[in-house]
C-alpha cells in the first residue's frame, strides 16, 4: 500500500480538494461551490475525491487544511496540518514552478501578491478587510449586467476601447458603471473596463510599492477570467503564465505541507456518515459576550474557539 | 474627590504623569474598566458614524464613568508648537464630549496645550489643581513628582525593550501603533497575543526614546505634521535593524495613519511589513490569516539568513 497525502482547501466562495502521492502527483482532485455551507462542502468534496481514488492501492496517511474555513474542516478531517492560504499557495505554485518571481492571486474575498526569491517567499502583502477589486466585485457586476461571471473574459476580450470604471471601492464602481451604461457605452467595453480596473485596483492597493519581477504566475479563481489575464499582461508588459490547475494550488501546498510533516495518520474516507454541526453560544462571563462556536461530532464536542479570555475556554471531554 | 479617567485615547500615553498628580494632590482616581465589548457598543451609539474605532471606543469610556465620580478628565491637545500638531480628536475631544452628554450632568476637569498660544503642560496642570481647589505650592509639587514619575516609568520600560531586544534568536515582531490602539484590550490586545501564539517576542514601536525617534522622523520626512506620528516613524528607524518585520496598526479610518503608513510601505525597505487596518467586525479569520502568514515568511527569512551566516 503506497502512501498518500489529502490537502482541503475551502475558500469564501469554492471548496477544492486534492490527493497526491509522495512524488506531488495529482492522484485525485475536486473543485466545487461551497455555498455557504462548509461543513456539507467538505463533506460532498470528500465524497467525490474518493470516487476518484483508489483505495485499494494508495492510503491517505496525512491531511492538511487551508483556506478561510481551514479551522472548521480542519477539526472536522482531523487534519495534521492546518496552515494559512498564503503559504499553502507559495508552497503549492513553487512545487510547479520553481523559478516563479512573483504571484498574483485573486480570490473570492481576498487578494494578495507573494514576492518570491529563490524559491522562498520574501514579501506579501494582502488586502485589507475590504473585498473591494476580487471575485465578489466580478461576480456582482455581472449580475447587474445580466451576464454570468463565466461569459466576461471572451467578451472582454471583443473589446478594442475598455471603458473607464473607477474601481477603488465596489459601491462607488457600481455607480459608475451604472451611469456608463446609460449613457451607451457598448457592453463588451465595460466589461473589459471591469476587468481593467481590478488589475488596476490590484496593483495599486495590494502591489503597492512592491517589484514585480517575471516569471509572473497568476492563481485565485479569477485566474480562469481570460479578460483579467490580458489585462494583467497589458499593464505589466510581461507573460501571465496561469496553471490549468491554478485553482487546486492551495490545496496542493497544503497536502505537500501534510506529507512533510512527520506525524501520520490514517484517514478515514466515511465522514459522509458523521453528523457534524456547529452551534453558537454566547459567554456570560464578563462584559464581552464573546460568540463560542461548538463543533460537534456525532453530538460529541470536539472543539470550540472564539473566546477572547481564558474564562470562556470550554472544556472537551475525552470521548470513550 | 473623585476624579474619573477614561482608560482610553491619551490614558495609554499620560497614565503616570496622571495618576500620579491626582494621587499626590490626595484625589480618588476612579478608572474606567477594560474595553470592552458593552463600552465599544456604548461608544458606537455616542459617536458620529465616520469617526474612528478608538474615538468610538473613547466615547464609551467616557459614558461609563458619568455619575460614578465628581469631574472627569478630558484633556484638549491643539499642538506643541509650530510644526507640531495631534490628530483633531484631541483637538475637538473637550467639546465633543461636553456636548455629546450635555443632558448627563457630566462634569469635565480639562486641561489645554496650545504651545502656540503660550498654553505649556505646566500652565495646564497649574489651572486643573486650581479647578480643584488646591493650593499653589501643593499643585506645583503634585506636578513635579507626577513628571519625576513618568520619567521612570518610561525609562524602565525602555530598558525592559532594549533587553527583549537582544534576543537574537526568536522571532522579533516590531508593531508600530499608537498607544491607544497597541493597549487596548480590544484592539491591540489580541493582535499581540496572536503573534506571541506564534513565538514572536513584540517589539512595541510606542516605546521608544522619543526625542531621538523625533530627529529620526525628521529625516524620512521633513515636513510631517502630527507629533504623535513622528515618534512612531522614528521608532521605526531606531529599531528597524533589529527586528524581523513591522506590523503597522491602526484603527479605520484614521486619517493621520491613514498617510503615515502609505508612507511607510514606500519608504522603509528590507523588512516585510505588514499594514492591518482594525474596525469593529469581530470575526478574526482575516486577522489571523494575514498575522500567520506573515509570521511564516519571516521565519522563513530568518532562517535563510542564518543557514547563509553558517555556510560563510
């Protein structure tokens, strides 16, 4: 039986998963909505991964999370590794390209640049709490223009005069669009506009101050918008290079940090069958009122965090 | 007499000099609790919606301490002289507050510095104890040991950084933030108790040698106005060859950090910096995920360098 590594990635807006061997082949990989739900998320990734996988020749013996909710699904998978999206997609994209420079990534939420050198990040910056400029922007645009999110790199790039949308903050791009739209600019020239003014917003904001040096890859789920890649050459006047994988690689980081991690232990494929579920309560103990969240399994706690000071610590009592 | 104290805003950067004085003039100090999450909301309802996090908070304060001592202390600040000035809050705090309770029979003990008008720390202190009914000789004594006393403090607490300093082998994280902010147990707290999870031993940029972070700032910028800011972008400079990264903290949406940290990103080169912008939102997610990440790539640095310094 030859030994194999799960990495979990659940974002804001997409779950993804991979399994790998010890050489960081691909043995089995998912990518789907998470919804709002991670628990269920993990749950139908974890379902699809093992009908991909074969079980019978490979063991999973090491699982890490990342991602927004890595906390969460980390308890849930009992995962040996749980570590932040930033250096699970470092490790993950330098696992394929050794030589990269720079790294561009746009999610669903976040953004955020890694300045890499000589295989070892140096420098990142990230936005700030605000989501001005990521996927959510695209995705709500596009519902205003009544175009899937999907359809707006090829129409970009029909365009031969982007139209200017100020991109700084959503709410005020919005309005510009809006009125850009009345007065009759063509519809393919404010989506190459909108794509236009993320990278713009990008650079500015998140790049700010930092040298971006080629190789240059480009990751996060608005990598697969084919408008915000040449957008991206156009202004940096350097090849954009994209992984067809480019959405797996924070979960191929992390199941790499997994498998260099000494501690293993088997996983065991049957969570569909758990009922997990999270509860909320909130700490009387003092004036902060802090909202505990309560992970259990099978009605067992298995976790808790959220407290701000020790008194609202909850104690989990060993299962039997 | 009761004199009640705000533990928010200028408590963090006078506290000695204060407690000092009124605790020498024979005054009952009544200090406000901790922040917490019934103050921030408090503060919230009092404050003007585009004010900042810490304004909001100091609002909070304020309130708690209505009708549980005789006068409370608001201090104005206008500046220390031409070229020297504070954030406006400062400014404005005395008449904010004073109208913002005006239906609360609060009662206010200020005091005022306006160097440009000839109003100095000791003027003040002279009026506030006349305001108190104390006498000439006692108020200007109070003063002196309250001085006396926040110059020790200071110094020992320098001393106690310059110490932490010297640990050349963990993991030095410098947060430049004001006093306030890096203090509070709302804000600061947990973004400091994060990076010491993470084994980082915290280097607070507010304490530093001020007059000489002053000459410091004045060379990276030379006409920078708040005196506030300038001490902490001195810091920088003082302490930048010896730490592994900076943490530049500030609570949304404060104009003079606003600047000042843009400022910092394009000029300070060699440390990663990272720039975290605190609001009210509790969910810490975010929080961590940038604080993580960022403690990783330092360490990843760090050890670099260190493989580099063996192999030579």
């Amino acid at each position: 039986m030859k030994k194999a590594y799960l990495g979990v990635d659940v974002g804001s807006i997409s779950t993804k998963g991979v399994i790998i061997d010890k050489n960081n082949k691909i043995l089995a990989e998912a990518y789907l909505w998470t919804e709002g739900n991670p628990i269920g998320a993990v749950k139908r990734l974890i379902s699809e991964l093992a009908n991909q996988f074969e079980q019978k020749k490979y063991k999973v013996v090491g699982v890490g999370t990342t991602g927004s909710a890595r906390k969460l699904t980390g308890t849930i998978l009992g995962a040996n590794v749980v570590k932040n999206e930033i250096t699970a997609h470092a490790i993950g994209t330098t696992s394929l390209y050794p030589e990269v420079r720079t790294i561009f990534e746009i999610g669903g939420q976040d953004s955020k640049i890694i300045i890499i050198e000589d295989g070892i990040v140096v420098d990142y910056a990230m936005n700030t709490l605000c989501a001005a400029g990521t996927g959510a922007f695209l995705t709500s645009q596009a519902r205003r223009l009544g175009l899937e999110v999907e359809e707006f790199g090829p129409l970009a790039l029909q365009s031969n005069n982007p139209t200017n949308i100020a991109a700084r903050c959503t709410v005020f791009a919005e309005s510009d669009l809006v009125h850009k739209m009345q007065i009759g600019h063509r519809r393919e020239d404010i989506v190459a506009g909108l794509c236009k003014a993320v990278v713009t917003n990008y650079l500015n904001n998140v790049g700010k101050g930092k040298k971006i040096k080629s190789p240059i890859v480009f990751q996060g789920g608005v990598s697969k918008n084919i408008g915000v890649i040449k957008a991206f050459s156009d202004v940096t006047k350097e090849e954009i290079i994209v992984d067809p994988n480019s959405h797996l690689l924070g979960a191929l980081g992390v199941a790499i940090l997994a498998k260099n991690k000494k501690s293993e232990k088997d996983f065991d494929f049957d969570i569909n069958e758990i009922e997990f579920e999270t509860r909320g309560v909130e700490c009387k103990k003092c004036a902060n009122n802090c909202e505990i969240i309560c992970v259990f399994k099978d009605g067992y706690l298995i976790d808790s965090w959220g407290n701000r000071c020790e008194n609202g610590a909850i104690k989990i009592k060993e299962q039997s | 007499m009761k004199i009640g104290i705000p533990r928010a805003f200028l408590y963090y950067k006078y506290r000695y000099l204060w407690e000092t004085f009124f605790h020498e003039l024979g005054c009952e100090i009544v200090l406000s609790p901790e922040t917490n999450r019934q103050i921030v909301k408090d503060g919230i309802n009092y404050a003007m919606d585009e004010s900042c996090l810490s304004s909001k908070i100091y609002l909070g304060h304020v309130h708690y301490l209505i009708d549980k001592c005789d006068y409370i202390l608001v201090p104005r600040i206008a500046n220390f002289g031409l070229g020297e000035v504070v954030c406006t809050k400062f400014q404005a705090a005395y008449d904010v507050i004073a109208n913002t309770f005006r239906d609360q029979n609060i009662k206010i003990l200020n005091y005022n510095i306006d160097h440009r008008k000839k109003q100095t720390e000791f003027k003040a202190f002279m009026k506030m104890g006349k305001e108190l009914n104390k006498r000439k000789f006692e108020i200007i004594r109070a003063y002196f040991m309250a001085k006396q006393a926040e110059k020790t403090y200071f110094q020992l607490e320098l001393k106690k950084q310059q110490e932490l300093l010297k640990r050349d082998s963990e993991l030095k994280v410098l947060i430049v933030s004001h006093a306030y902010n890096i203090y509070d147990k709302f804000v600061g707290e947990p973004i400091v108790k994060y990076l010491e999870k993470l084994d980082c031993i915290i280097i607070i940029g507010e304490i530093s040698p001020k007059q000489e972070a002053k000459q410091e700032a004045k060379e990276m910028s030379p006409t920078l106005p708040w005196t506030y800011n300038k001490e902490l972008l001195g810091a920088i400079k003082l302490y930048q060859k010896q730490v592994d990264g900076i943490v530049l903290m500030s609570s949304f949406p404060c104009g003079p950090d606003s600047l000042v940290n843009e400022m910092i990103i394009r000029k300070v080169k060699g440390k990663p910096i990272l720039n975290l912008v605190l609001d009210e939102q509790e969910g810490n997610a975010g929080m961590e995920t940038r604080l993580e990440s960022f403690v990783d790539i330092i360490k990843l640095k760090k050890d670099v360098v260190n493989e580099k310094q063996k192999e030579s």
